[in-house]
C-alpha cells in the first residue's frame, strides 16, 4: 500500500495548528465547566483542565472524521476506487469500503438499459448510461429529430421521459406551426 508521509518540519507546523485550534476550545469548554473565566483556565485543577482538552480533542476527531468522510466522497464522486482510497488511507480495499460505504457509487450494469417511448405519432429512445443517469433521443411525427448533445442527463427513466414526451408533442403533426 502506499503511504503519504509528511516531513517533521511539517509535523511540527501540523501539531502547532491542531493546538492553535484546540486551545479556544477546551477554554471554552473548561469556561462552562468551571464558571472561570476563559484566560484563566489554567488556574483549574489540573485534573479538569486536562479532561477539558480530551473533551475538546474528542470535538475534534468527530470533526476531522466528517470531514475525511467528505473528502472521500468528494475523491469517490470524482472516479477514484476504493482501491485508491484504501491506498492513501493505508488500509485495504475492503477497509476502505467499509469505513465509507457510499463514497463510491455502485457501477451501472454493464449492458445500458433502454426504452422506447412512442407519443403523438413519434418515437424516443431513454438510455441509461454508465453513470445510471438516463438520456433520450427523439424523432417527432413532423421528422424532426432531437439528441442530447449538451451532457444533459437525467436522474431517472422517468424524468428522461418526460422531456421527451414533451419533445414528441412539441412534433407531433398536430402541433401547431411555430414557424
């Protein structure tokens, strides 16, 4: 597996930040707990300032696993396999899978799904590609002809349709001329 590891000149500018953000957030917490002030946080038993910094540190590993959780989905939604996830992260495919179940999408089948829709003396064709988005192209009764060609895709079969339904009644021969 491949590792990403980082410089000790970055680790120590890493460890600097973490407490940069930490620190307002344990006083604050410590601050709630106590009644004392936030600058004087220190002055508490020491007990309860160092379970004020682990309940500040526990606030932040909830936020640092939100957000590696969104980076993952950001780095599935972009193409990336749990294979390359899994590497970055140090840990198997599998692991990968199941430390992020939804940020890799299921692949489409691999043979497309197709539909024919026959409106208003027309005929359209609803293909699923591979993304499992859904497209159209259309024929209408006058011969007019209509392919998506600007990436437009649609979330379902169902909304595909539509448009196309649309598209077919907009040519049909009983539309009204919009020459």
């Amino acid at each position: 597996m491949m590792a990403f590891e980082i410089t000790p000149e970055e680790q120590a500018e890493l460890d600097k930040a973490l407490y940069d953000a930490l620190n307002p957030l344990a006083s604050a917490i410590r601050s709630r707990q106590t009644g004392l002030p936030a600058d004087r946080m220190w002055e508490a038993d020491p007990i309860e300032v160092t379970l004020s910094v682990l309940a500040a540190w526990k606030v932040m590993d909830a936020e640092v696993r939100q957000l590696t959780a969104r980076a993952a989905a950001t780095a599935g939604s972009y193409g990336a396999s749990y294979e390359q996830m899994g590497a970055v992260w140090g840990i198997t495919r599998q692991g990968a899978r199941k430390k992020w179940p939804d940020a890799v999408s299921r692949s489409a089948p691999a043979t497309a799904r197709r539909n024919t829709l026959a409106l208003f003396g027309g005929t359209a064709e609803l293909v699923q590609v591979s993304s499992g988005d859904w497209s159209w192209t259309g024929v209408g009764a006058d011969g007019a002809s209509a392919a998506v060609t600007d990436g437009t895709r649609h979330a379902t079969a169902e909304e595909a349709a539509a448009h196309a339904g649309a598209f077919l009644k907009e040519h049909s021969l009983d539309a009204p001329d919009h020459s």
